[in-house]
C-alpha cells in the first residue's frame, strides 16, 4: 500500500511532467496497444463470414434464455462482456456486477445500393465502414470523426456530424434495428412496423432495453473530394447569424445550403466558419490530404485562417471525415503542448492518436478519480437560436477554447417519439417539423485548472446542465452526467421507455438507462475534495 503522502506526491510529479510521460510512455505503448488491435481485426476480418450472422445471433438468443433459467434471486442484470476499455465512453459502467453475455458481431452484411442502405453488424467502426463505403462511391449519412466508433454504440447512444443540418442526428439514419429482448427473442424494430414503439425507444437507449445484433443504415451518394470553404469572422453576431443562415435555422431552403458546416470558435469574438459541399477533383485548387501524420492539426489548420482570410481547398473525403482523428479534436494539445510542432509531427505523429482505449485500459480508479476533476470532455445539443448565451456560459464555466459548433436538424416527431423531448414552439424553422439545434463540444483541461485555480468541476458541470435543461437541450451520455433522477428525467422524456421496458421484457433484465450512464464514482464528493484541496 502507497502511504498517502508518497501517492500525492508521485501524483503531482506525473502532472508536472506530463509531457515528458505521455512521450516516453503513453505514446509508444498506446501505439503497441493499438497494433496489437490492428493485428485482432485483421485476423477477424479473414475469418469474416457474413453468412454466419445468423447463428451467432441464435447463440447470443440461447444465452439470454440461459439466463433466464437461472432463479430470479441469483440473476444479475445483463450486459454487454465487451470491455469497458473499448468503449468511448468516459464513464467505466460495473460490468462486474452484472451478468456479461457476448456479441462477437464485427461484420458489414449487405450493401444495397438500390434502397441507398447498408446493413451492419453492431460492432463495425468508423474506419470500417469508410474503409468499406467511400471506395464504392458512398458514405454514411452521419459520419462520426473517431475512427473506433462502432455504429451499434452510435445507434444505441447518438452521434451527429458536420453534415447533421441536413440528415439530423445519426439515429435518424437507421432505418432498422434487429434486437435480441430481455426473454431471448429476435424482433426486428422500424418506424413502421408492430414493434416502431421500440423503434423510437432505442436511441438514447445505451443498451438498456435489449442486446443489437444488426442495424440498417443509410448512404449517400458522394464524390471524392469536400470543397471546403474557410470563413474567418471577428464579430461574434455575425459567425453566429451566419451558422444560423447558412444551416437553414431562419428558413426551410436558404440560398446557399452546403453539404458540411462546421464553426470553430476560437475566442468570444473569433471564429472560423467552413462550409464543404462535394466535388470532383480540381486542378486549380490546392488538395490537402489532413489526416496525413505529418500535416498541421486540422484545427490549427483552421486557426491560420484568421491571419490569411479566407480560403479554399480540396481534401479527400476520408480525410475530410477523419480530420479530427490525430489530434482527438484539440485534446492532445494539452498532453503535448508541442505535439503540433512541425518536426514533432513529422518524426512522430505517426505514434498520434493516443489510442482512447489504451487510455481507459491503463486508467485505474485513483486516476479515474483524479482527471474527472483535471478535464471536461462534453458534447452538448442545444437550441442554435441560443448560440450567443451557449457561448457565454461555456466560456464562463471552463474558460476553455476553442469551442466545436456543428448545427444539427431536431425533428418534431410527435408525443411519445423517444428519449428526446420535443423541440420548443419557438425555435421550429417556419413551414417545417423541425428545429435547428447544435452540438457544442467542450473538450480539454479548463481555464482554471491550467492557471492552478480553485475549480469545482461538479458545479460547473451542474451549472451547465441546468442552462441546458432550461433551454430544452440535451447531454450526450457517453460523457460524465452529474443529474440526479429527477433532473435526469426533466432533461430527457422517459415515458416511452418506460412503457417500453415493460412491454419488451427489459425491466428485471437488464440495468435502466440512468444507472447505464451515470459515473460510476461519487462525482459529488470527488467535486467537493478537489474543491476543498483548492
């Protein structure tokens, strides 16, 4: 046992050369670690056999009837056996608590380019299906920027894009899920047939209402490059109007409605503004190939626009998809201050990203505890028309830029349609079902943390979910949540779920949604040490 003082000391020495860690260490081994994840797909997808879908599921459907053979007394709730490791989430739910069944699902099924879908196996990623797709001509509607995203996780958590204002959120992409319930059977669920009440429960749903074993998505037709326009503006009205414009927040069909649209805040007053639309190559515009290790961080990429004006350039789709990737949006920065240097970047930002999954691997409960209070990482969907007050309140509470802004369709559809609750009266496009809300990433070490100022990250974080709450927005729940129940369900509409868990056998089977995604530590005492050590 570390006696206390010896542990707080090792602690701060590690915080204090960071750097010197995260280079000598983290990097080299995370880029073993991701090796050895590479060389485990490879394997799988040699052995990939779309043909044995079908009694993989009906070993996944004898599992859970296994379960239910055990007495009432002695069943723990089901999970997923897929390590916590791998999954995105910030948060480590207690799988060891619960009764793991496996889903070794990793296979593209069918793709059907007359109905533009492709059907899935859950554990897919990102780098899969781009991998699988944009050769073909084709790509996701809702393309996340992380590569080991898998499409179940999306389906069952949420996920938007750059490309969101037009298509929505990624669950409005799904045409079908097929579910194994809490009893054993397989239904497949859509939004027209018997089971279409399980079909609108199942977003935001994070595994608490049944196990997926496929999904069908949709596709669009692309072409190979984004023409990707960069718009530096200084006036904060001004990028604000302009991302309402230029999304369609004001009105149905704007003059100028491009395919992508993304806003890069880099101060109250400046951002970069980038719309992208498809194209084919262009011998008179310069091609950027972003995600190469050797290029500039996309953001700081994005940051020279403020000096230069604005510009234009090419850059193939996959990279354009995964600009993101190296640099984890701009989290890195703050692991490696010089990481964007350009000898850096061309010795070793092969060695980039860190993989996430190696960092949750290594994590243990003491560092779990100690970097929940060092960092916020936040996807948050709110009005656009509040854009200006989401701004101010996000750089109040964590003094952290830039800031990420993708605008993104929320459909009205109707009472009883989900975990969402219906987009306010007010801020409906005319003439429309829909609303134009936005994502707003916060991601990094805050303002006050880095100046080694008192900081409370629960109430901060509190104070962010009740402006959230009173605007009508929502919180993505693969990040930290720091609701009780009751707030829990006055941001999110629990009716049809609950009706659902009763109706599909998951009550008594598996855990219910606000126990999936709540921390698994004390985020209330842990807020308040930190605050006290302060």
């Amino acid at each position: 046992m570390i006696p206390t003082k010896l542990k707080n000391r090792l602690i701060q020495w590690l915080e204090d050369h960071r750097e010197f860690v995260v280079c000598a260490f983290c990097l080299p081994a995370s880029f073993l670690f991701a090796l050895f994840l590479r060389l485990r797909a490879y394997v799988r997808k040699l052995n990939s056999d779309p043909e044995r879908h079908d009694s993989a599921v009906r070993k996944i459907q004898s599992a859970v009837q296994k379960w239910n053979k055990i007495p009432t007394k002695n069943r723990r709730l089901l999970c997923t056996s897929r390590p916590n490791w791998l999954s995105l989430s910030t948060t480590f739910f207690q799988k060891h608590l619960h009764h793991k069944v496996a889903i070794p699902l990793y296979d593209i099924l069918e793709l059907d380019e007359k109905a533009m879908t492709v059907r899935v196996e859950p554990m897919v990623t990102i780098g899969d299906i781009t991998e699988y797709l944009i050769p073909r001509g084709y790509s996701l509607a809702v393309t996340i920027e992380l590569t080991d995203a898998t499409l179940g996780g999306l389906a069952f958590g949420t996920g938007m894009s750059t490309h969101s204002h037009k298509a929505g959120l990624y669950h409005e992409t799904i045409t079908s899920y097929e579910v194994v319930l809490g009893d054993g059977s397989l239904v497949t669920a859509t939004a027209e047939n018997e089971h279409s009440d399980l079909y609108r429960a199942l977003p935001w749903s994070h595994g608490s209402l049944g196990f997926l074993v496929a999904l069908t998505l949709k596709i669009v037709k692309i072409k190979p490059y984004i023409k990707i326009n960069y718009i530096p503006v200084e006036d904060q009205k001004k990028y604000c109007d302009m991302l309402r414009d230029l999304s369609g927040a004001n009105e149905a069909t704007p003059s100028y409605h491009p395919d992508y649209i993304e806003g890069t805040i880099f101060s109250k007053d400046k951002a970069v503004i980038m719309t992208g639309d498809y194209s084919d190559y262009d011998r008179n515009i310069t091609v950027n190939h972003c995600s190469r290790w050797y290029k500039p961080w996309f953001y700081k990429h994005v940051e020279s626009f403020l000096e230069k004006g604005e510009g234009v350039e090419l850059i193939p789709l996959r990279d354009y998809l995964l600009r993101h990737n190296r640099p984890i949006f701009w989290v890195v920065e703050d692991m490696i201050s010089f990481g964007n240097n350009p000898l850096f970047r061309f010795f070793f930002g092969w060695l980039l990203p860190p993989k996430p999954a190696f960092l949750k691997f290594t994590t243990t409960p003491g560092v779990r505890a100690y970097t929940f209070t060092k960092q916020v990482f936040q996807d948050i969907v709110l009005p656009i028309q509040e854009l200006e007050k989401q701004i101010a309140i996000a750089s109040k509470l964590f003094e952290k830029f830039p800031l990420l802004v993708y605008p993104c369709k929320i459909i009205d559809h109707g009472s009883l349609s989900g975990q969402l609750g219906r987009p306010q009266n007010k801020y409906l496009v005319p003439k429309t079902n829909y609303a134009m809300y936005n994502d707003l990433g916060v991601y990094g070490v805050p303002g006050k943390v880095k100046d080694k100022k008192p900081y409370n990250p629960v109430n901060a974080m509190r104070d962010m979910e009740k402006f959230t709450r009173d605007v009508g927005g929502y919180s993505f729940l693969y990040a930290d949540i720091f609701m009780t129940r009751n707030e829990f369900e006055d941001m999110f509409d629990l009716t049809l779920y609950e009706f659902v868990r009763k109706k599909y056998n998951a009550e008594g089977a598996f855990p219910h949604l606000y126990d999936k995604v709540k921390p698994e530590i004390d985020v209330f005492s842990v807020g308040e040490e930190n605050a006290i050590k302060s």
